[in-house]
C-alpha cells in the first residue's frame, strides 16, 4: 500500500510527518498550479466546483508517482462533497486510475468503530503497535494546533508590525522549516520557537486596523492557490482578520468532539434552521457573532456552484441590509483572474475604512489612519 491524499492547506506537512512517523509508504501530490487545474478541468464532470478539479489534478500526480490508496474527508448530506467520494472513484477510474479509498466522516454520520476501523486500514502497513500510532496521531493533532494558534495571531497581529510584513515573514519562515523537518517533535518545536520570534517583535499596537472576518466553502477558505492567497493581501493591505475554519477545526468538531462546539451552536441558528450540506450553517452563525464582537466586515469565499454558500449568501445579504454589517461574497473558478479578485478586494477595504472614518468623525472620535495615510476628512 501507498497512501496518498488530496492536498489542501497545509495538509502535505502534517500528513508527510504523520506517515513517516507510522513508517508508512506514501506520496504528497505536487503543489496546486495553474497547470494543474487545467488538467483537473479537462477531466472532471462539467459543471462541477474548483476543489474537485484541484483534486483530480492531485491524485493524478499522486497515481503517477505510484500511490494506490487515498485517504481523505468526506462528508454525509446533500452537498456535493457528500458524493466527493464515489465521484472521485468513478472520475479516477476513468482516467486508468483504480484506487482504493479511505473516506473519513463524522461520528455522527458513521459512528466511532466505523471511523477506527477506517483509520486503522490507513496504518495497516505500519510497522509500530497501538501505543505508538495513538501517540503519533496526538503529536500530529498538537503540531496542527499549535501551527494554527501561530498562524491566528500573525493575522491578527501583523497590522500592527512597526515593520511592514515581519509578522508575515516569520509565518513564512516556520512554514519552509516545517516543510523540512525530519519528525513531529521537531516540527512541535519549530513552530514554538517561531511563535517566541513573533511575540519579541517591535508593534504599534496604537494603530487602529480594519477587523475582518473570513469565512464561507472549507476547502476555498483553507488552500492558498483555490483562493489567490487572499491572506497574504489582506495582511498587505494592513487589514486583520480571523479565520475559524481550518484542518484543526474539522478535527476538533468532526471527529473529536462531533457533538459539540461551533457544530452544536450552528443547530440554534434562526436563519437558517436545517442543514443544507457542507458548512453554510457555521457560517451564518459566525456572521450572527460578528456584529457583538467589533468586527467590520465579513469576507465570505466560495467556489462556483457551492449550492451551501450561495443559500448563505442570501442570509448574508439580507444581514447587509438588516444590520448594517458590509459583505463581501467572492466566487472562484477556474477563469477568475488575480487581478479582478484584488480589485474587488482592495474597493472593499476603502470602502469599510471611509464608513469607519465617517462614523468617527460624527462621534468626535478621531478617524482611523487607513493605508493610504490619511483619513476621510484630510488630516
């Protein structure tokens, strides 16, 4: 057996240290690239969303490096991700692809000894017993935590860097050392070591940035290339921001604790009462907290045909509208240019910091500096 699994965020480095600390064979696809989404294009279904061309794409790299098993999420329901799957195997096999497949779900949706027996066929070849696959599987758990907790505060700090962009370039230096680290203790260490670097730099923290919440598809929200690194130009643009879902997230509210957290919260929501596929529920429920808890805006990213994210995207314009809290909905595919998506982006965050300005000099409250240096009303 030769594991593969499709890539997404930063699922090359945990899954790398993981399975070479099982002893298990395995292959990490090659990066997501234009060319890459292409071939996944001129493959897949027509009409389908972005995430599932990046995936053909990577298992197709994956196959032609000699992997033969595919372990990744799933998800019951009637989103398409539901049947990602089954339509991944069909799609696969007609390209001369005949994998086997380990579909990870909920608890909920396949009960705890289905879950332990599918990940229990993913180490099946490893050469370590009971204690030492549970202590790798926690030490991967502690690294995806402690990288994400990294990864929070360099968004929500680094407008205030004293040096334009240090933040950023310590979260980019830990991600290259973990791309080389040999084992899991190691990556553990690297990321606290980065995480003291971050905290000894110089910051104003006098400065009053724009707040911003991402949310919106898991998949656009996570992997960089499907949503043209929207978080190196929002932390360009001096903007901080918060992303709650991430590889953790799902582990923590999928596997770990299905039954509770933002999951069990989402259940509550008014506006939208029954679940309708992927995570459109979690997302409504993050902008219904956004007003309390001083955020500007909202930044809500899917894929073309995301049927979850455009029933949301209703909810949200009708919270535009009803609470005065701005949206921005951003749509991705495979035509969308980069520079499109910035300018939109960039009109949106002149947008928030003139209505902040604005609000500011009604109240007597001095205006916010923005990036370009001066406030709405000139000084």
């Amino acid at each position: 057996m030769r594991l593969t699994f499709p890539r997404f965020g930063d699922s090359n480095i945990y899954g790398r240290l993981l399975f070479r600390e099982l002893g298990v064979d395995f292959v990490v696809p090659a990066p997501n690239s234009a060319e890459g989404l292409e071939r996944g294009a001129a493959r897949a279904p027509e009409d389908i969303c972005l995430p599932f061309k990046l995936m053909i794409d990577n298992l197709l790299s994956a196959w032609e490096q000699g992997a033969d098993t595919v372990i990744m999420p799933a998800t019951m329901g009637p989103c398409r991700l539901g049947e990602y799957g089954e339509l991944l195997a069909v799609t696969m096999k007609k390209q001369g692809c005949d994998f086997r497949w380990i579909l990870l779900d909920s608890v909920s949706a396949i009960g705890l000894k289905e879950l332990v027996h599918r990940l229990a066929q993913a180490v099946e070849d490893s050469p370590c017993n009971k204690r030492q696959i549970f202590r790798a599987l926690r030490k991967t758990y502690v690294l995806i935590r402690e990288f994400e907790k990294l990864e929070g505060e360099v968004r929500r700090l680094s407008p205030y860097d004293r040096m334009a962009g240090s933040s950023k370039s310590v979260l980019m230096a830990c991600r290259r050392a973990l791309e080389q680290a040999e084992g899991l203790s190691e990556a553990i260490n690297i990321v606290r070591q980065n995480k003291e670097e971050l905290h000894s730099l110089p910051r104003d923290m006098g400065k009053r940035p724009l707040r911003l919440l991402v949310t919106g598809e898991i998949y656009t929200q996570i992997e960089a290339f499907a949503n043209h690194y929207i978080e190196d130009t929002l932390m360009d643009l001096g903007v901080s921001f918060e992303k709650n879902i991430s590889i953790g997230w799902w582990i923590r509210n999928t596997v770990l604790n299905p039954f509770g957290g933002i999951l069990a919260e989402a259940k509550k929501n008014p506006l939208m009462p029954h679940r309708i596929g992927g995570y459109a529920k979690e997302t409504i429920n993050e902008a219904l907290h956004c007003k309390n808890e001083g955020f500007d805006g909202i930044l809500q990213l899917f894929p073309v045909g995301c049927m979850p994210e455009i029933v949301a995207k209703s909810v949200f314009d009708e919270l535009a509208k009803d609470e005065g809290l701005p949206v921005l909905s951003i749509v991705y595919d495979e035509m969308g240019g980069e520079a499109g998506y910035l300018t939109r982006i960039e009109a949106f965050i002149d947008m928030l910091e003139r209505k902040g300005d604005m609000e500011n000099v009604l109240s007597g409250d001095r205006c916010r500096i923005g990036k370009h240096g001066f406030c709405c009303n000139g000084r």
